[in-house]
C-alpha cells in the first residue's frame, strides 16, 4: 500500500491551482454557450463558482492555527 504525504504548503499550492483552472474554465465558459446551450452554461457556473467557495473554505480551514487542547 502506497501512502503520499502532502505538506500544508503543498496542500495549499494544489488547491489555489485547482481554483485558477476553475476560474479560467469560467472565463471561458460564455464562448461554449453556442454548443452547450444556456441551462447548461447556468449550471456549470453555479458548480464552478460553489466548489470556488469550498476550496476557499478548505484553504481558511488548513490556513488557521491548531486549537490547543487542554
């Protein structure tokens, strides 16, 4: 069993990557509008625009410091 270890940098690098490719899929979303019709380019953007919010929310998360448990 293979087991990969990511450190908190790292971590944070890969989820700000993944959220400029959403954003830059969001940029060019409208151009696709012709193919994939309006209903679709609303629920493509809605999704791209919540996981955007839960990767910010999980970079919050992992960005502040541990509790202390007492």
């Amino acid at each position: 069993m293979f087991t990969m270890f990511v450190t908190l940098e790292e971590g944070l690098e890969l989820i700000e990557n993944y959220k400029k490719g959403l954003e830059k899929f969001l940029e060019t979303l409208p151009e696709q509008s012709v193919q994939l019709g309006s209903e679709m380019i609303k629920t493509l953007t809605m999704n791209s625009k919540n996981e955007i919010t839960n990767l910010e929310a999980i970079e919050k998360a992992l960005k502040r410091p541990p509790k202390s448990s007492l």
